[in-house]
C-alpha cells in the first residue's frame, strides 16, 4: 500500500481540530471532501483513525498511536523537500510580549550572519511547529499536558519567571503595591470554554482557584497598542493583571503600575529544542537565551516585600529546582 501523504496532512488537522468544520477550512476543501478523504484514509490503514458522531470527534486508540507516527512522517517529508538553511534558524514570537525579542535581538547581535526566520505562535503551537520541525527552537510556557502528550523528541530548559503587575485606570494615584482584592481583576486571555482558551488561559484557570478571585475575561486583542487603548477606555474601577513585558510599557505611558500583595504572580517562560544533535546556530541560540536570562536575573524577580512567588503547581513540578521555599509560601 502507498500512504498518501496528502491525506496524511488532512488526519493530522482534524485531529488537531477535533472538529470537521474547522479543520476542512483550515484545509480549504468542502468538509463532506474532507470526511470522504479521512474514510478512504482510514480505508487505506485498516482501520478507524476516528471515532465522529453529530457533536463530537474524537481519535480511536489506533488513531492517537497513527498520530503521533503521521507527525513524524510528514516532519521527515517536509524536511526531505526543504533545501537546508544552515545560516537560518526559525523561531516564533507570543505577540509582543518581550522575552523572546530580548533574547533575538541579543542573539542577532552575537551572531549577525545568522538570519532569524521569525513568526508569531502561541505557546501550544510553537511546540506542534518545533516537532513537526517547522520551528528550530521555541520560547513557551512548558506544562505538564504538554510533556504527557509528547514525552519524547524535545528538551527544554527555565529561562525566566517574568512577574505580573496590577495595571490601574488613568488617573489613578502611583503606589509601589495593592491588593489583589482591592478592585475587580480584568485579564487579557480568552476564557474557558471558547475556541481559543489556551496555554495562558490555563494559567489563569489556575490563579482563579488557588486565590478563589473571579477574573474578568477580556478576551486577548494581541498587540501591546492595542491592550493600552483596552484600558484607556476601560469604564469602571479595575485592575488590569499583565505581563512585565506590557506593564513597564503601560507605567512609560503614565498608567500606574502596582506589584499584587498578597502574592506574586510568575509566568515561566523556557526555551525549547528537539532532541538529537543540533545545527552551530540552535547550539547558539541556546547558549545566547541562558546567557541573557543570567545577565537579566530573569529567574529571580522582584515583588512586594514577602509577598510570595506563585505558579501552578505544574510549573515548578516542570522546574522543581526554582519553586519557592516552603518558608517563602510557596503553592
């Protein structure tokens, strides 16, 4: 039997998907072509890949173990038809949030012949596009779903813990910290339960239960420029919970910047590669990001007096040699 590849690629988006409707768009092709293409594949295997009915789709036992295997097959395809780049390296940016861009702009500094191939993915599809080598490396937030789902073909390793700020309305008095509890808490993600609740969603599900605060889901409008007039136009008294990254960018623009009290917030951010020997420029890179998460003390943040450092409890059991203290109240 010849596989064919093309139908290959239509199994991996729908099981990517888990729904017909959107994987046929993501494909440009009719979703009854798409189901006719995922039978004659599944014809083809000697099997169902998956198992669909009105509501749902989900993958068949045969299906999960094709899966992980149909990735393989195409990143070794892709590689096969792609002319090699040794003077590239991809990488990929989470909007304008700055830990990436420091360290691409350090490493472009270290290495200036090196030309950085550069898109913009959210941590969950940066490591779909590292495996499947559509990536060189990736800067994400690594969590325990994602090592189960894919425990083996990547390494990563703790860059930095980048703190949050509560960003206040315009005109409100400056103070070095406030409470969480003080005001409603807005938060830039999109919420449970609609299509683009992801990795940083997560984050925030977490913070909600370990704090028993109800945050107010704003949706994520993406670029720094846009999240400033979100908030410049606000109605009513709010703090905003934000990245470092966008804080500092806010607190220039004269809206206040507040560390939270009772804890503080950290997202962790690692770089991440694929197993096996790597090209002189992902070897570079990663010694680049190490070296700039050091000289930035990214893994020792700032905060308000005691107050002490929090992620979900799958963060530090990913970096468990960075999780606070007992003493230091940590989760």
């Amino acid at each position: 039997m010849d596989l064919d590849l093309r139908l290959v690629r239509y199994f991996v988006t729908v099981a990517d998907e888990l729904h017909f409707g959107r994987a046929a768009a993501k494909l440009f092709i009719s979703q009854p072509t798409l189901s006719k293409q995922i039978r004659k594949l599944e014809a083809d295997v000697g099997g169902p890949l998956l198992v669909r009915d009105s509501r749902h789709v989900a993958l068949t036992p045969r299906g999960d173990r094709f899966l992980h295997l149909a990735r393989q097959l195409l990143a070794t395809a892709d590689r096969m038809l792609r002319e090699p780049a040794p003077h590239h390296l991809r990488m990929a940016h989470i909007f304008e949030l700055d830990t990436s861009r420091v360290i691409a702009d350090a490493f472009h500094a270290a290495h200036p012949g090196v030309r950085l191939v550069q898109s913009q993915l959210d941590s969950g599809r940066q490591l779909t596009a590292l495996l499947e080598d559509h990536l060189d490396v990736a800067i994400i937030r690594v969590t325990g779903a994602m090592q189960a789902a894919h425990p083996a073909g990547w390494r990563h390793e703790l860059l930095r813990l980048e703190p949050f700020w509560l960003v206040g309305r315009p005109g409100d008095p400056h103070r070095t910290s406030v409470s969480v509890h003080e005001r409603p808490l807005e938060v830039f993600a999109d919420a449970p339960g609609t299509p683009l609740y992801n990795v940083h969603g997560r984050y925030l599900s977490s913070l909600e239960r370990h704090t028993g605060l109800a945050l107010n889901w704003l949706g994520n409008p993406g670029t720094f420029e846009t999240c400033h007039a979100a908030i410049t136009r606000a109605a009513g008294r709010a703090y905003l919970l934000e990245f470092d990254s966008y804080a500092r960018r806010c607190s220039a623009l004269g809206l206040p910047a507040h560390r939270p009290q009772e804890l503080q917030p950290v997202y962790p951010w690692s770089v991440a590669w694929r197993e096996g020997e790597q090209p002189e420029a992902v070897e570079a890179f990663l010694e680049v990001a190490k070296a700039t998460a050091a000289r930035h003390h990214w893994l020792h943040p700032e905060r308000a007096g005691t107050a002490p450092l929090w992620a979900p409890p799958e963060d530090f059991a990913v970096a468990p040699e960075h999780a606070p203290a007992p003493d230091d109240g940590g989760p």
